[in-house]
C-alpha cells in the first residue's frame, strides 16, 4: 500500500509546474515513509521488536480504515471504475 502511494504521489507531482507542499502532505508522506521503514524492519528481522510491532498495527489499522472509507465512498456513489 506505501509502495502504491509513494508511485501514484510521484506520478502525478511532476505534472505540476510548480508545487507547494501542504502541512497535511508532508504528514502523510511522513507517515507511509515511517510505515515504510518500520515493515522493512519487520521483514529483515526485527519484528520482536515492540516499536516495530506498534508501528505496523498502527499503519495497518489506518490503510485498513482508508480501504474501507473509499470502498463505501464507491458504493455511495455508484463508481463502476477508478478512472
């Protein structure tokens, strides 16, 4: 899921001619870059770990929350296809 954010965010800002970056952008792009780590740190070993553990349920918790939000925001308004 940061994988697909981070290609899509980097697919779509070079068509901007000149970009400011918001306050609640870098936050999010903060946030999936620290969920990006913290599974990386998972996967080569360190998934004992407590801050590991924590930062994983909580990026999971929050991608499982937005799936279902744009899921139900499909359904509400009878979206047959994303583009």
């Amino acid at each position: 899921m940061v994988i697909g954010i981070f290609v899509f965010w980097a697919i779509t800002i070079p068509d901007i001619k000149e970009h400011n970056f918001e306050f609640r952008e870098l936050v999010v792009i903060g946030l999936e870059t620290c969920i990006l780590i913290f599974a990386f740190y998972a996967i080569f070993g360190f998934y004992n770990k407590m801050p590991v553990k924590v930062i994983n349920s909580i990026g999971f918790g929050l991608h499982l929350l937005a799936t279902i939000g744009l899921l139900y925001y499909m359904l509400a308004f009878k979206f047959d296809s994303l583009f």
